[in-house]
C-alpha cells in the first residue's frame, strides 16, 4: 500500500505513480494528466491503491486537467 499523504498538486500525483514505476511523459501536458488518470484508475482497480488516496488523487489530476484546458483555449499553455 502506499504512505499517506496529502495529494495537492500534479508534482504529488507524479510522486504516488512513480512509487509504483510508473512514469509519464507524452510531450503535451495535458495528454500526461490524461495519461496519470488512465494510469492511477488501473492502480486502484487492481487493488494496490486505496479509495482515499485513489479519491484525492483523482480530485487534483481532474483540477489540473481543467486548469490546463482553460490555458490552452486562452492560449497560455505551458
């Protein structure tokens, strides 16, 4: 199972898959967070993260997710 913490930010999303060798980087932000969601629904789903961390973890990556759509329809993406 994985430590319990606080999720905030995509930094802290990235850290929990990494604690299970998952590393995402596709080149656009935005398909990395879609990527992170696909990626922590198969760790929930399979039973090695728990529904908190799983939860809190999908707030942040759902966040950042709208976050990062709004940049690019104002057309500051990162």
């Amino acid at each position: 199972m994985v430590k319990p913490r606080t999720y905030r930010t995509l930094y802290d999303v990235q850290q929990l898959l990494k604690e299970f060798n998952v590393f995402v980087y596709v080149g656009k932000r935005l398909y990395d967070i879609e990527l992170m969601a696909i990626e922590l629904d198969h760790l929930y789903e399979a039973g090695v993260v728990d529904n908190q961390t799983y939860m809190k973890a999908k707030i942040v990556l759902r966040k950042e997710h709208r976050e990062e759509e709004q940049r690019e329809k104002n057309g500051t993406a990162i």
